[in-house]
C-alpha cells in the first residue's frame, strides 16, 4: 500500500468526525431550537413564573413590531449585543405563549422609508449614529387585536435589569384596558408642573405611575375624596385642614386604600426652598386613631446602613459613612409582604420612624422598612443646626430598630363625633357620616418623602425624552411606590414580577481587563486616594499663601518640598500600575487567541491522530492473529 492511500483512512475518518459533529449540531438545532440552558444565578434569561402566568392569561393575540436598525450594530456594539438579548428575550414570551398568541415582526425602519415613518408615527425615539444623525432605532409597539397598546420608544441596556418586568406590565395592562385611578394631593412637593408657558417637566415617578395608571389631582381643603379614586396618595401636607382630616378619617371608613407620605424634614424641600428647616404637617391626630404616631422631632440615623457620601470637613472634602442617608437591603425590607417582595435595595434620606400604639385586635400592623438593631435618633432641632460633618462626628450607634414605612389593615372609629359640615347646608352634600368602619380599610404609611425624588434612585441622563423606559433605576424606590399601588389596587398579576441585576453586556476583552484591573484595584485605589489628598494640600498651601501675603518658613517650604515629591512620586506608581494592568490584560488575550487559534485546533488533531493510531493498531493486532489462525490451520 503506497504512503498516499494509507493516509487516506485517516483523511476520511477526520471528515467523517467533522461532518458527525456538524450534523448533531444541526439536528439539535432543527428538533430543539429553543432548547437553551440558564445556569445564571438569578435566572436572568428565563421568564418568571409571573409573566408566565400573564402569557397564558391573555385573551386576544399579541403582535409586537420591533423597530432595529441594522445599522445600529456598526455604530454601536454595545446597542448590538443589547439588540440581541431583547430579540432573544421577546422570542421566550413567544415560545411560551405560542406562535398563534404573540407574533414577532422584526422591521429595519431604513432612512427615510415608509417604515421610518410608521416608526415615528407609532412614538420610536430615533437614536443618533456616529455623524450625529438621528435616524437609528431600536424600540417596538405592542398591541392585541382589540385595539388596546403599548410604545417602547427606545431599548436603553441600562434598564436591562427591568426587560421583563416592562414588557409583561405591557401585556397585563393590554390584557385589561382598564386604567385606575389615583387621586394625588402633594400641596409641598410639585411632582405636577403647572408653569404655563414654561417647559417643565413632571417628576419622573409621575411618568412611571401615569405608565399605568390615571393620576387625579386634589386639593388638600376637600371635605370629601371622591368615589372614583381608587387608591388615594397624600404627600406631605403643609397642614391638616379640618376639612381634609374628615374626608381622610371617612375615605378610610368606607374601605378606602390609602398611602401616607410623612416627612418630619424633606431635603428635597429645603434645598429647593433654601431653608433649613422644612415643615410637614403634623396628622398624629389621625394617625392615632389608625394606631400609630410619628414624632415630629426625631430623624433616623443607622451607621451600619450609612450611605458612603463625600462631606465637606475642615481638612476639605472627604469620603464618610453619612448614618442618615440609608441604604436599605432585602434585611431591611419585608420580603414576606407582597408588596416589597423581591426589592433588593431602596435609598432613604433623613427619615423620621413609626411608632405603633396599644395592641388593637381589629387592627393588623406590618412592618415593610425598618433599620437595623442599631440605630438611633437626632433631634430635628440638632439636625437643622448641625452640618454634616458634624451630625456624621457626633453620631453615636444605639440598640433600637426602627420602623421607616408599614402597613395597617383593619376597622377604626372615626376621629369625629359628626359630620364636620354639620348644620350648613352643604352637609347634605357629603355621604352620610360613619363613626365606625363599615369595611376594612387599608393604609400604607412611609416616614420619608426623598425616596421618591428621581436624583435619589435612578440615572435620568439617557432617557431620550423616554420618561419611564429611559430611566435607568440604581436603587428600587421607584419600585417601591409602584408595588405599593399594585398592591392596593388588586394587580396581583404584577406583584410577583422582580427586577434583576443589569444585564452584563461587556465583550470578552472588557470582561479580562476587568479582571486584571481588580487584581490591583487596592493599590491603584490607595495611590490615587493619596495623590488627590496630596495635590488638594498643595492647592489649600497655595491660596494661604496668596490670601496671607506672607512668605514661607523653612519648615513650610520643606513640607511643600516633600509633598511635592510624593505626588511626582505617586503620578509615577500609578503609571507604573496602569502599565502592568495593560501588560497583563494584553498577554491574556494572546494566550486566549492563541489557544482558539493554535492550541485548541491541534489538540483536537492529535487526540483524533491518536484515536486512529490506537484503532489502525487493534485493526493490525486482529490481523495478525487472522494470519496465526490460517497457519495453524
């Protein structure tokens, strides 16, 4: 046998080894091609068990037009890989639902086609590419049969971590068509603009709430809540007017839901007012006969839940635990309540703390924010005085938890002996008086009224005049307020659906540096620490220097000499860690290109080379003993 024709079984084994291995790839594609395995700790790529419950409760067919621009992946990769997660994420809810309950139309709106136009037309914010045009898109329009839908006008990666919770709060509220209604009274914080004239936005907790419901504002001097509301939320009243204290105490005795914001000190307030001081109404009046009361002169402080801020001290700025800002974790956070169920982290600033009453039977109180074991208390009479430096130096940790937000449920007696209009004409206008319960009421009060001011809980920088879908949430505040309505509204559809971490979209090489940026984060964190003490010291040494008209000491100069040299010093060391991070970053990937491109395919060659030397050599064994047996013979 010539040398060419004995490698010629080996030639056809190795093909016949390609050809097997593409073949079972093709196959498992053709009989499971939604088959995918999610081994993510938080599940990030499958649908929960909420949203799957939406999928089959719906009643009419869903189509939903993504509009992405193919361009879109040339002039931003990191919009391309997103593009991919949500194109593969809106295929799960098809799978699920069927093919026959949710149809895909994927549409390239290419400048200025008919497709463009039904883009813009539909609400899907252009996106600017590389020259600064304005004519990429990647949004979608989710609509059913029955007229009833919804606009995503753009896909931000920021929001990753709230893909599903958007797209199935979409399909529930298609799924109804029916928008409650949330009566508003905020007499103090203007969540509402009504500058005519003047382009002003709402907050963007109004957008969020307005996404799924109708927002109804009141005035805080009613004598009556009006019947089509059916959750009321009172913000910060700057007084309790009779009037409102009695439609309140009978909103809440014909069963009515409620959520009560109560603020001893809003910081949104005073820095907008420019005062240290900033009142909220006191309503203990009321809240006493619901069970509870919050003290009007006392603000939380946790050093454990501290919040890490930068606090202007007499050395300068510095970075310090803040004990009244507060980050609260799932710890802190009633994960048996369904409303806060699931909420991982929701940020508080100088919050005041409820205190329940007497043990009631009719009345059920529920803890939903508390603190830790060791927090303590300022006076608000202190807080205002102090600076912040100085409320930080003289924080002291104490042995109580505190209660920040709650839940109460029950039957109540009425604060009043009657109609408060009784004896004017006007009585006659209001429901008849109760002075008990006839149906049980539901309130949910909060000690802090920060928590929902948008700087405070989300990044509002790319929302693309995308006010709910282009708000990127840090913290689950607006979450909060959100469940909290769900819940008193009955949307237990919802209620069970979580946010989760924002989708990591780095590519491979940002993944490795990384890592190998982590490995001297210490080091590199410490010398530039130092360096930014040292050249502020240098700055603070020059303005003395100009505003005394003095000259230095030679102790001073030998101090400024030293000081000098470290940061030269210093500027040295972390260039020297920058080097090494982008030495190491860049062997890495040469060893990882290196093993896909050299290594990997060879090791493949030599394992099938061995295979075939151990089969031709067994085949050559068998030979020979064939070859015994015949002579033997």
């Amino acid at each position: 046998m010539t040398h060419k024709n004995k490698s010629l079984p080996l030639i056809i084994f190795i093909m016949l080894i390609v050809v097997i291995f593409l073949s079972l790839n093709i196959t498992v594609r053709l009989l499971t091609p939604s088959l995918k395995i999610d081994m993510t700790d938080s599940e990030k790529y499958s649908l929960s068990p909420a949203s799957k419950k939406i999928l089959l409760s719906l009643t009419s067919p869903v189509q939903i037009k993504l509009y992405l621009s193919n361009a879109l992946a040339q002039e931003n990769p990191a919009y391309a890989n997103y593009a991919q997660f949500v194109t593969r994420y809106l295929r799960k809810y098809q799978q699920i639902a069927g093919a026959d309950k949710i149809k895909i139309e994927i549409i390239d709106p290419k400048p200025f086609s008919s497709a463009e136009e039904d883009a813009k037309r539909a609400g899907i914010k252009p996106l600017s590419d590389t020259s600064g045009q304005s004519n990429l898109y990647f949004g979608a329009v989710i609509s059913n049969t029955l007229g009833k839908s919804a606009v995503i006008p753009n896909f931000i990666a920021a929001r990753s971590g709230y893909l599903e919770t958007d797209i199935s709060r979409i399909l529930a509220k298609i799924n109804t068509g029916s928008h409650k209604n949330i009566g508003l009274v905020s007499p103090q914080l203007p969540l509402i603009t009504h500058a005519y004239g003047q382009s002003i936005p709402n907050w963007a907790i109004v957008a969020q709430i307005q996404n799924d419901y109708n927002i109804v504002e009141l005035s805080d001097r009613i004598a009556q809540i009006p019947n089509n509301i059916d959750v009321l939320l009172v913000i910060n009243l700057n007084k309790l007017s009779p009037l409102f204290a009695y439609a309140l105490d009978q909103y809440v005795l014909r069963g009515g839901k409620l959520i009560i914001i109560s603020d001893i000190f809003s910081e949104k307030k005073a820095t907008d007012n420019g005062k240290l001081s900033a009142l909220t109404a006191n309503i203990n009046s009321l809240f006493k006969n619901w069970g509870i009361t919050i003290p009007q002169d006392k603000i939380i402080g946790d050093r454990q839940l501290g919040e890490l801020t930068q606090i202007t001290t007499s050395n300068g700025p510095q970075t310090k635990n803040y004990p009244y800002w507060l980050l609260l974790n799932t710890e802190q956070i009633n994960q048996n309540n369904p409303a806060t169920q699931g909420l991982s982290q929701i940020r508080v600033k100088s919050s005041g703390m409820i205190l329940p009453q007497d043990d009631n039977p009719q009345i059920k109180f529920t803890p939903l924010l508390t603190t830790t074991s060791h927090a303590n208390w300022v006076s608000k009479d202190s807080f205002t005085k102090q600076n912040q430096a100085e409320l930080e130096n003289k924080f002291q940790e104490g042995n109580e938890q505190y209660i920040l937000a709650a839940e109460i449920e029950g039957k109540f007696p009425s604060a009043f002996s009657e109609n408060i209009l009784a004896g004017t004409p006007s009585a006659k206008k209001l429901p008849p008086y109760l002075p008990y319960s006839i149906a049980s009421g539901k309130i949910i009060i909060l000690a802090d009224s920060d928590f929902i001011v948008a700087e405070n809980w989300a990044d509002t920088s790319s929302t693309l005049n995308n006010p709910v879908y282009g708000l990127a949430p840090i913290y689950d505040n607006g979450s909060l307020l959100i469940r909290f309505l769900d819940y008193l509204t009955g949307k237990d559809d919802v209620l069970g659906l979580h946010n989760r971490e924002p989708l990591n979209i780095k590519t491979v090489g940002e993944n490795i540096y990384t890592q190998t940026f982590n490995k001297y984060a210490n080091a590199y964190s410490q010398a530039q620490f130092e360096l930014n003490q040292r050249q502020l010291l240098a700055q603070n040494y020059a303005k003395a220097t100009q505003q005394a008209f003095t000259p230095l000491t030679a102790q001073q100069i030998k101090e400024l000499e030293t000081n000098k040299q470290r940061i030269l010093d210093l500027q040295q060391e972390i260039n020297k860690i920058a080097y090494q991070i982008k030495e190491e970053n860049t062997q890495k990937i040469s060893q990882i290109t290196d093993y896909n491109i050299i290594y990997i395919p060879l090791l493949s060659i030599l394992l099938i080379l061995l295979i075939y030397l151990i089969i031709q050599k067994r085949a050559q064994k068998r030979i020979g003993e064939m070859s015994n047996e015949l002579r033997s013979n």
